[in-house]
C-alpha cells in the first residue's frame, strides 16, 4: 500500500493511492525548482502579485468542492474546511495587496554620507513540508509570501492529504505561476532528507511534531540551511475573571474542539480561578457533551473523525495513561463505538505531573481544567510547559491582563481571546514550539537576503 494515499477517517475506506517519486523524480522536480527560480525573481512584484490575486480568486471560486476534499481525506466538517479557506484566500490576497510595498527598498540613515539600502532579495529554492491537519492554510502560510519575495518552492505535503496537495499545485499552475516555481512532491523521509542536503535548497520550513522538526533542523543544520520550525503546542487559557463564565466557558469549549481538537495552538491546558472554577467546568463539560461526532460531509456536523486511526490511538493511549494514575473523567475518556477514527470529546480534572497529558500534546477534542489560586501561580504554570506556542489571559482589569500576557513565555499572547489567526498577524512560537514567524510581513522576511547596498559619499 502507498504512503500517499486518501484514507476517509469516518470510514476507514481507502479510496485513492498516489505512487511516491523514485530517485529520477526527485531530481527531476529539483531541477525544475532551481531552473525557474532564475525567471522567477526577475519577475517584477507587481506581476507576482498578479499571480498571486488569481490564486485567491480560484480558492475563492473552488472552496465547496476543496472543502469537501479535506473533509475525506482528513475528517474536517465541510463548514470548518469552508473556514479555512476563507482564511486562506485572505492570506494570498493580502500578499497580494501588500506584498509590492513590503519589497520597497529600506532606506538606512548614517553618518558619513553617501546613500545606504537594504533590498530583500529571494534566496533560491525552498523545501516546505506541511502537516495534514489545516491542508490549505498551512500550505498558504509558507507559500504566498515567498512566492510574492521570488523564492521557489518544492512541496512535500503530509501523505493522508495526497489528493488536496494535488489541487493545490494545479491552482497555482491555473491562476499563471511559472513552471517550476511551486512544485508538488510525493516523497519519504529519507528523500525529503537529500533534498535539504542538496544545493539547489536554499532553505526549508516545516510545521509538524516535535521529532519531526529535530530531524529536519539535523538535517539543515549539518547541511548549514536555515530553517523556520511551528512544532507543538500545550497552550494556556488562564480565566482570571469573568462577567459571564458560563460564555466564556462555552467559548473555550468552542474553541478547543474546533476541527476536532487537532490545532497546535489550541486552548489544551485551561487555568482558571478558583472562585470560577465550579462553573466554569460545568460550563466546558455541558458543551462536551453536545458535541456529537458525526460524519464530516453531512450538513450541520461540527466535529468529524480524528485525522486517522494512528491518531486516535495515540490519543487513547494519552488518555488511558491518566485514568490508569487517577485523573477525574467528567465526560467522554473512550473512542465512539463503530467504524471511523471517533473520539469522544473529553474533560479532565485532577490532572498531575505523573500522567503524560500533564506535559505531552493532547491532539484532539480533550480538554484539562485547572484550579489555580492567584495570577502569579497561573504564569509559573503556563510558563513550566516545554511548549511556547501560545497563550491567553481572561479578566477585565486591562492591567493585570497587559501584566500577565508580558509575562507569558509564548510567541503569540491573547487577551479575552484564544489563537485569533489572520494573514495580519505573525505565528509562531518558542521554546519547543520551535522559531521563526510565519504571515504579516515578517512571512518574508525568513527567507529573505537582506542586502545591504552602499554607495560612498563624495
């Protein structure tokens, strides 16, 4: 059976198989990359970002039949994939808009006369591997704004979202981008392990786990490549106080099982004051319990399948580890009886630092609620986790909640709300969430050769 294949997580029915490149393909597809990025960055910006406006009107035009796409090949409800890529043709349409301006010369100030510029000039190829579980948005967050810089890109996509990854390419080639600039590629590890390592790759970004961002910063490492890494995350939600806890009990429900609980920067871990907590945890536990898993392609379902099979054990496996060391269930703890990668959305308490949920990554529709006494305890517990990808305080006192943010060890900081995303906004984390940002305008900068042109003075 081929790693590259359309596998329907509510069914377990195989429907599609894509072979893997051999040797030949890959250096093949190399070549391609490396030959169009010579045309490809004399491309005047303003005619990038023509390509790029097009590909936002054929995501646009497209979304029902791509929503539908993802929804087979990795469980998300086709109302939640029509969001996504809401959120995606808004990224390549604001590279598009704004993406001629961010390249305008900077203008430095010395003393000593003469003129000094910095130009952010494209570096070459890069290689993105991106995860299965936002299949456009991810591609989106890499891709637009180094294809508006005047990189290439090769594209190594997670092997469950063979068939989206496919659409993706074709609408780059439908909306003008060059043959050769954006490059889909079926490949293992191990080839997407040459292709760092070859000198055509001048860089490489991956989103994915932990282990996989340690293999391929090995790799680039060895190779002196820069990469750019968004790995895990155990984010915090810290609810401090409240006007109305049973609504932002229902919001952080909301928010933690949206596409299954499958995000990095999900609210995994919610600390909430002690005078709060009671209600708050009824509040969470309530709206767990209407969230009836249903098939992703059905009108109204608001939580598919888990991605795959491997998946949900996983899970399960994280899950059982804490009932075996005592956690409390409040509801859910098991899989959904029958066919498909269901998992029962799921609430615990009493969570402890034996039991592998209290550090590990909970991917999937499991929330953890916390009792904490003071701000000063919530910020030492959001801070001991290994991840820092995000977090979020909640209170109505604008000092405490600018108090707390600062203080949170995080690449992205909320106040009364949790992982807002927009093309605006940088992403991206620290710690072992990994580095580099993606989006707004520093989304081109990591990739970019800033040069420095200095003309003396007279």
């Amino acid at each position: 059976m081929s790693e590259y294949r359309t596998e329907n997580p509510a069914t377990g029915e195989v429907l599609e198989e894509f072979p893997t490149l051999d040797d030949a393909g890959v250096q093949a597809a190399l070549d391609r990359v490396g030959e169009a990025f010579t045309s490809w960055r004399a491309t005047e910006p303003a005619q990038r970002a023509k390509v790029l406006s097009k590909v936002a009107d054929i995501y646009e035009e497209r979304s029902q039949e791509l929503a539908e796409i993802i929804a087979r090949e990795m469980g998300k409800p086709v109302r939640q994939g029509l969001g996504e890529l809401a959120l995606v043709t808004s990224i390549y349409r604001y590279y598009a808009e704004h993406g001629v301006a961010a390249l305008t010369d900077e203008v430095l100030n010395v003393p000593g006369g003469g003129s000094s510029i910095v130009r952010r000039d494209p570096v070459g190829a890069l290689l993105g591997i991106m995860p299965w579980n936002f299949p456009y948005y991810q591609v989106a967050r890499f891709a637009a704004p180094n294809l508006m810089l005047g990189n290439t890109i090769l594209l190594k996509h997670a092997p469950i979202c063979a068939k989206s990854a496919l659409v993706m390419e074709e609408i780059f080639r439908d909306a003008g981008l060059p043959e050769g600039a954006y490059v889909n590629v079926f490949v293992t590890n191990d080839q997407a392990a040459d292709i760092i390592a070859d000198p055509r790759i001048q860089g490489v970004s991956l989103t994915g786990s932990e282990r996989a961002g340690a293999a391929v910063a090995e790799v680039a490492g060895r190779n002196l490549k820069k990469c750019v890494l968004e790995l895990g995350g155990s984010d915090a939600m810290i609810v401090l106080d409240s006007p109305d806890v049973a609504k932002t009990a229902k919001i952080a429900a909301a928010v933690r099982l949206g596409n299954a609980g499958q995000a990095c920067n999900s609210p995994k871990r919610m600390l909430v004051a002690e005078d709060l907590y009671d209600e708050f945890v009824a509040g969470v536990t309530a709206a767990f319990e209407k969230a009836a898993p249903g098939d992703p392609l059905a009108e109204g379902t608001r939580m598919g399948p888990l991605s795959s099979q491997g998946a949900l054990d996983t899970l399960l496996e994280q899950v059982q580890d804490a009932k075996d060391k005592g956690v409390t269930v409040l509801t859910g703890g098991d899989r959904v009886p029958g066919a498909g990668a269901y998992m029962q959305p799921t609430v615990l308490t009493d969570v402890t630092p034996q039991m592998r949920a209290y550090t590990e990554e909970l991917f999937g529709p499991v929330a953890m609620i916390f009792k904490i006494s003071s701000a000063q305890e919530a910020i030492e517990f959001a801070n001991s986790s290994p991840y820092g990808l995000s977090g979020s305080v909640w209170t109505q006192d604008p000092e405490l909640a600018q108090s707390v943010a600062d203080r949170l060890d995080v690449g992205m900081a909320y106040i009364n709300e949790h992982g807002t995303t927009m093309a605006e906004l940088p992403f991206g984390g620290v710690k072992r969430s990994g580095y580099g940002r993606e989006l707004a305008s520093y989304g081109m900068d990591e990739f970019a050769n800033k040069k420095l042109i200095r003309t003396a003075g007279r």
